[in-house]
C-alpha cells in the first residue's frame, strides 16, 4: 500500500482552515495514489488547545469537522487526530484519540494512554488515559497506531499498567504509525531520531512517524517527520519548519524504495534562527496582524529582532523606532541607521529628552533632595515604552519585545518599558546566543552593522553605561544560567564545577527574586528545553534560592 504523511501547519480552534487543509491534502494524496494519509495529534482542533477542551461546542466542533473529513475518505483511508468525547461516567471528560476512517466513516477510534504533564505539556489536566489497545486493520495489514508519547516509553504517572506497544504487539502489527505534536527545542531533533530509532528496533517493525509544523503562540513545532526500518535505521527524514506531503510505498512488511541514511543534523543556531522567524511569522498570521513595530537602540538585541522580523514579514511590515536620550552616543543612533539602511524596513527618530525631562520636573518635588538613581532610568525606559505602545495603538502595528533570555532570567529590565510588547522574540535566547545568530545572519554580507556587534552592550540610560556594571560577563553568565534553568542544577553542584560561590548565589538569587517581572512580560518564543512562560512554574513570593 502507498501512504502518505501530511506534515501540516495548523490553527487552533479554526476548524473551516484546518478542516479545508486537511480535506484538501486527503485529495492530493488520493491523486498520488495513496491508500491512507496520515496526520499529526489533534490535528483537527490544533495543539494545544488547553481549555478550549472544557467547552462543549469545541468538541461537538471537532467532532463536525471530521464527519465532513470522513466523506471525502473514499478510495482512501485517513488517520487524524482530535479530543473525543468520554462516555463513560467515571474519569476526565476527553480523550486525546485519532480516527481511522475509511469507505467515508469511522472505522477505529485510537486513544492515547500516556499523557505527558510536564514542561509544556498539560495532557492529564484534561485527558483520560487509555486502558484498551487495539491494532488497525486495514487492506489485511494490523497497523500499531499510537499518539506521540506512547511510543515514547517515558512512563511518568504511576496510575499507567503498560505501555500501548507493549500490548499492541501481541497483536503481531506489521507496521507502526505515530502521530505527534512534538515542540521544538533546538536540542530535541536528535534525541527524537534516538527514541524512535530504538523504539522501531525494540519492536523489530517498520515506524512512520508524522509531527506537525508551525507556531502556536510561544510554542513551535519544527516537522522533521520520519521513517525507519525495523532495525531502527532512518531511511527518511522530511523537511524541518516546511509543510510537506510524502508518499511512502509498504510491501512485504518493509517501506520500501528507501535505504538508511545519516540524520542532516542542523547546527543549534540555523534551527534557533528558522524557529524564531517561523515563531514571528505565524504570531502575526494567526492573530491577523500583518505590521510590526520595535525599538531599535543600535544595539544587538533589537538589531537582531529586527532582522528577524523583517525575514518574517516582510521590511516593508516592520516600522523600527529610534528613541535616543540625552546620554545616546551618536555611534548608538548610526549603528541603528546603518541596519535601517542594510534591511530596508520602516523607521522614524523619536528622541525622549523632553519627555524624560518632563518627568524629572515633575517629580522634583516629591523627590527633593534625593540623587539620581534607577528610578530615572526607568523613567526613560518608560518614556520609550509609551512611545512604540503609542505608534502600535495608533498605526495596529503589533509591538516586539527585545529582552534576550539572560536580561529576562536575571531582571535586568524595565516593566512597563523595555520589557512591554506581545510577543517575546528573543526571550529563550541567551546573549551568547544572541551574537552567534548575529554572526549567523550575517554569513552572506553585513546585515547587522559589525558596531552593534562589537561595541559593548549598554541600555544608555546613565553617562558611560555598561551591563558588565550590572552583570557579571554574559560567557560567564549564561553558562551558569543554563546549568540553574535548563539543567535545573542546585547552586552547590554548579559551585563544585568551579564556578565563584559568590557570585553562583547572587545570579539564582536575581533569578528567583525577578519571577514577579517574567509574570508580567509577553509570551516568549520557545526554542530551549526549558524556556520562561508555561514550561516554567515558579511561585513568586517563594523563597528557595539554591
């Protein structure tokens, strides 16, 4: 038989857009002559849904659109996901299950048993786990079908008995098929292709695997779906950050035409760099904005996110603001020309003196007698943020948010000013990173002027401002950055590798005290493991500090 797997960008809780995708690639595949075309988890709804699920017209909705999907599976069977509803009394109300449908009806409901709560994942909030497993026949072929985590073998509830294809196997399936709605994170394309691998091995039969594609606010899939022998070899690897449709031919218990090849392994910053324009390009596309607007200081950060911005939408769709103050060096306001004048985006010059000045005047008074201090550097961040939240409101341009993932971690930041916007670009990024996809963007010719890049960082809120005033060096910072939040490492183990006592409880002191900013700030674009927003719950009056 001839299937296909249809790696496709969906849209939560648009079921006319997702029902015409899915529909109209169900005719692309039967006019390529496939038997069965597959589709990711909860394709039909989009993933994740979160509490969009405790609506009962979501589900009746999902469960319209796949009885309209159902009468165009004639002459093809199809497979795709979708929350469906429990009947039975005792447990959640939902089940994460696939349809199998064939002849223009449903033909097998597959339900998903291991339900991942953790990082981002929230499935057992909402999902009942399945207790019956049973292989799809189709065309004289036992199919093991299995949602995402159930051939993960990552058993993290005790209330699981067994693993799906620990039971589907007895059943003697000649293929498996795993539908996935697997997050990007720059680390996760290997460690997928490791697990599946060993998976198609264990169970000594051929794996067809299908994730998703496309940006769900901070949440990114990158694709990459696969296919592998029964010996666990990969023998195709479809494209990431792109929709594709793939014809794969199955005879003989073996997929075949295809023979093992080596993982196109991507370097972290191509994919961090792919993730995020793909990150920006859908936030805009699925909210129905199509303008951006940031600040741009003349620095790397929001050089970067410009970049990054007018890659995703277009320059003529980014409107970048200059908005020195009375201490911006004339290099600072160059540098952020120069990148105007190499991109070819929007910008207008809005200087703050004035306006800063005017705040100082009026709080004279109360604050007689008193020096300078960050009160009036705030003051000017704030100046800025009233500035481009007036240019979006007056112009439905949506804000970026500049802050990099260690200006985030620690609090270095301004609420209300550098750190209002939308959606955070750059917020899962570390300032190392930051100049690696600076040097990245800049492989084929100076996009991001060579200053910016070179100079060292500074808000230019105070004469002679660095961030090393601050902070300590950012290759020393984000290293110890990365063993407290993404290796989730106690102050005393990252001390014992050689790191200042000191200085290791100052930073995760600065990280846990700054939890009440990242409450307030946009979602952020998640291209780590462990990223700030809702893979990361952290109390903000909680005093553990190491």
């Amino acid at each position: 038989m001839k299937i296909a797997l249809a790696q496709l960008n969906y849209h939560i809780g648009n079921f006319e857009y997702n029902t015409k995708k899915i529909i109209d690639h169900i005719e692309q595949a039967k006019a390529k002559g496939a038997d069965l075309v597959v589709f990711a988890e909860l394709a039909i709804c989009g993933y994740p849904p979160r509490d969009f699920l405790e609506f009962d017209e979501f589900i009746d909705l999902c469960e319209k659109a796949a009885r309209e999907i159902a009468t165009h599976c004639k002459g093809i069977a199809c497979i795709v996901g979708l929350p469906v509803k429990n009947d039975i009394l005792a447990g959640k109300d939902l089940y994460n299950a696939a349809y199998f449908m064939e002849d223009g009806r449903l033909k097998r409901v597959v339900k998903k048993a291991l339900l991942p709560n953790y990082d981002v994942f929230d499935e057992y909030r909402y999902f009942e786990p399945a207790s019956h497993f049973e292989c799809v026949d189709f065309k004289g072929i036992k199919i093991a079908v299995t949602i995402c985590e159930d051939l993960w073998n990552i058993n993290n509830n005790p209330l699981y008995v067994a693993e799906p294809m620990d039971e589907l196997i007895r059943q003697k399936p000649k293929l498996m098929i795993n539908i996935a709605a697997s997050p990007f994170s720059y680390c996760h394309d290997d460690e997928r292709i490791e697990v599946l691998s060993n998976n198609a091995k264990k169970y000594n039969l051929p794996l067809l695997y299908v994730n998703q594609v496309g940006a769900q606010t901070e949440i990114i899939f990158d694709g990459g779906s696969l296919a592998f022998d029964a010996k666990g070899n990969l023998i195709d690897e479809m494209p990431y950050f792109k929709e594709e449709l793939r014809i794969y031919e199955f005879a003989d218990n073996v997929i075949t035409g295809h023979h093992p090849i080596q993982h196109q392994t991507i370097p972290d910053v191509e994919q961090i760099y792919e993730a995020l324009v793909l990150g920006i390009k859908d936030y805009f596309a699925k909210s129905g904005f199509s303008k951006a607007v940031l600040g741009l200081s003349g620095g790397i950060d929001s050089a970067l996110v410009c970049a990054l911005a007018c890659r995703a939408l277009g320059p003529e769709n980014v409107m970048a603001v200059l908005m020195p103050s009375k201490y911006s060096s004339d290099h600072s306001i160059q540098d952020a020309l120069d990148l105007v004048s190499n991109i070819g985006c929007q910008h207008e010059i809005i200087p703050i003196k004035d306006a800063a000045d005017a705040f100082d005047s009026m709080m004279g008074p109360a604050f007689k007698g008193l020096p300078f201090n960050l009160t009036e550097e705030n003051i000017q961040a704030r100046c800025r943020g009233i500035v481009v939240m007036a240019m979006s409101n007056k112009f439905g341009y949506i804000l970026l948010n500049t802050s990099n993932k260690s200006e985030c971690a620690v609090g270095y930041g301004t609420l209300y000013g550098d750190m209002c916007g939308a959606i955070g670009v750059i917020g899962d990024v570390y300032k190392t990173q930051v100049y690696q996809l600076a040097h990245y963007i800049n492989k084929d010719g100076v996009v991001i002027p060579e200053n910016s890049i070179v100079k060292p960082p500074s808000a230019e809120l105070r004469p002679g401002q660095k961030d090393s005033d601050s902070l300590p060096d950012y290759d020393i910072l984000d290293k110890i950055l990365h063993q407290y939040i993404e290796l989730k490492q106690s102050s005393t183990a990252i001390i014992s590798q050689g790191y200042d006592g000191a200085l290791v409880k100052r930073i995760i002191k600065m990280v846990n005290t700054a939890e009440f900013k990242r409450y307030q700030t946009p979602p952020i674009l998640r291209v780590s493991p462990k990223a700030f927003g809702m893979g990361r719950r952290m109390p903000i009056v909680g005093k553990y500090l190491s």
